[in-house]
C-alpha cells in the first residue's frame, strides 16, 4: 500500500510540473504574439506617415508650379483701343509672358505691355518696340530712321503723318525703349509727350497669346 501511494504521489507531482510547464510556455508564447503585433502595427503605421507626407509633398510641388506657370505665363490683361489693329483689337484678352525678359532683352518688333510713365492707377498699354537702348531714333518722311538708316525691319508702320517728339532725333537711354502702335493715326505711344520713351522696369511682359475668341484667338501673329 505504501508503495502505492509513493507511485500516486509521484504521478502527481509529475502532472504538476508538466502543466506548470506548459502554462509557461503558452505565457511565453502569448507574449511573443503581443510583440509581433505591436510592431506590425508600428510598421503600418510608419508606412501610412510616408504615404501621406509624400501625397502631401506632391499636392504642395504640384501647386507650387501651377502657380508659377500662371505667373508666368498665364497673366491676362485686356487690350484698350485699336491702336495695334489689325494684330490685336479693342477688347482682346492677352496672355503676358513675364518670365521672357528675365531670361533676354527685349527685342525690336516685340509687343508689349506696359504702364506708362509707371503709374499703377493706368490702364496698361499694348505697344510695340521700334527703338532700341542707346539707338537715335527720328520720325522723318513718315519713316523710321535709326542711327540715321531707315529701317523696316521689325516694324510695321509707315507714312506716319505725326512724328510727335520724335520729330526731331532722340537719343535713347541705356534701359529706355522707344514704342509705337501699329495703327499709328489711333495711337498714343512714345511720339507723345506725356508718355514718352518706356523705361525697362515699366515693362510688364511680352504679349504672347490672344484668349478672347474670334478671329485673332492664338498666338499673336506678329
């Protein structure tokens, strides 16, 4: 009987730790299958972050050159008289490229806009460039002479009736511009006192694109 209740025992305490065993072991395991989870969910996470920081970078970069190529590119402003018929007409909207100029001088032959005399509260004026910095420029014989030569080239006048200031020779100076209006008899540009010679910094930008739809719609032809 002793011997018997010695094996009881003993099976006993064998049970026992084999369970203690096995509950360690499954804390053990529970454990790890925490941490696994946690950092998966720290992984996902992490790439959520990126995810909207790079949809966020995008949508500012995106932004960022809409603007500039509107800036740019894409500034309009309305035409104001006949005086560039028939190239442009009253009421045309024109697309002013401001970045042109930044990048090269302005040229003969060049339409642009301006404010004359740089006064903000005026209406900008379309015009285009006939005189260039540090060219003598006269009206005479209802041409265009420059350094004493007449030219044709680049310009789209002639028989100008009204040589205005420029009756007698100017001499233009290192950032001025002499401008005139193709249709020249409905023009007020730089043959006029009150306007005179356009300075570089007046310059707003090269008309490039007519947006008003018609006839002219498109580039400008000229």
């Amino acid at each position: 009987m002793a011997e018997l209740d010695f094996r009881k025992k003993h099976r006993r305490q064998t049970k026992r730790k084999q369970n203690k065993k096995k509950n360690l072991s499954l804390k053990f395991d529970t454990g790890r299958a925490k941490t696994r989870v946690r950092k998966v969910k720290v992984k996902t996470d992490r790439k959520q972050i990126r995810k909207i920081v790079n949809w966020s970078l995008q949508i500012g970069l995106t932004c960022a050159v809409a603007f500039m190529l509107v800036w740019f590119f894409g500034q309009r402003i309305s035409n104001a008289g006949d005086s560039m018929k028939p190239v442009l007409r009253n009421g045309d909207i024109i697309m002013v490229n401001r970045l042109v100029y930044n990048a090269s001088k302005p040229r003969r032959g060049d339409i642009i806009a301006f404010k004359p005399n740089g006064n903000e509260n005026t209406h900008y004026s379309i015009k285009r460039i006939v005189g260039l910095p540090g060219e003598t420029l006269q009206i005479k014989e209802g041409s265009i002479y420059i350094n004493g030569e007449k030219i044709t080239k680049h310009v789209f006048v002639e028989e100008i009736k009204d040589a205005g200031i420029a009756d007698e020779a100017i001499t233009l100076g290192g950032d001025e511009y002499f401008v005139i209006g193709d249709n020249h008899e409905g023009s007020d540009d730089s043959r006029m006192a009150d306007i005179g010679n356009v300075k570089r910094n007046e310059i707003y930008g090269k008309a490039w694109f007519v947006t008003s739809f018609g006839s002219d719609f498109g580039f400008v032809k000229r």
